[in-house]
C-alpha cells in the first residue's frame, strides 16, 4: 500500500487507489486476514469465546467496509473504485463484487 496505508477515513485526506498486487484479487485483505486469523485461534482454542470474537469481527470488519470503506472511496474515487468494486472480491476472490 506504500503512501496510501491510513487507519480509518479522513475524508480531508487523499491517497491513491491501490488496485495492484493482492489488491487486484482481493480489495481487503488486510481484513480477509485478520478473520483467517482469529479462525486460526478457534482452531488452537475451540471455545465459545473464540467462536464468538470470530462472529464479532465478521461482523464489525464488514460494518466498517460496505458502511464507512465503500462510501468513501467511491465519493472520493468516482467510477475507478466503481470498476475495482465490479471486478474484484471484497473479502475472498470474486465473491463481493458490486455491480
């Protein structure tokens, strides 16, 4: 993501659309991670608790993209994000496409 990593939006803040690299598979792996991860520790620690912070973070990480992400870089990004939403999975490879 080079110049373009930021946690959270700014909206007075303009970075590039990054669409190469795993970017042009996924357009948030950093998320898809992140749930890989914590389904990993429900692997190694099968409990309710691990269960439940998995549904927690599915639940918050697609939240904060379709709510808040998406918006934002499609105001910001116009009909280049609108293309890299068409073609490209929000979380796993050609599943999320927005048409």
């Amino acid at each position: 993501m080079g110049a373009s990593w930021r946690i959270g939006v700014d909206s007075a803040e303009r970075t590039d659309l990054v669409t190469t690299g795993v970017f042009s598979t996924l357009r948030n792996p950093i998320f898809a991670t992140m749930v890989l991860a914590q389904f990993g520790v429900l692997l190694l620690v099968p409990s309710w608790i691990s269960a439940a912070a998995l549904v927690a973070l599915v639940i918050a990480v697609d939240i904060q993209v379709r709510a808040i992400e998406e918006p934002y870089l499609l105001c910001h990004h116009g009909s280049v994000y609108g293309d890299y939403l068409a073609n490209t999975g929000r979380f796993i490879p050609s599943v999320g496409r927005v048409r």
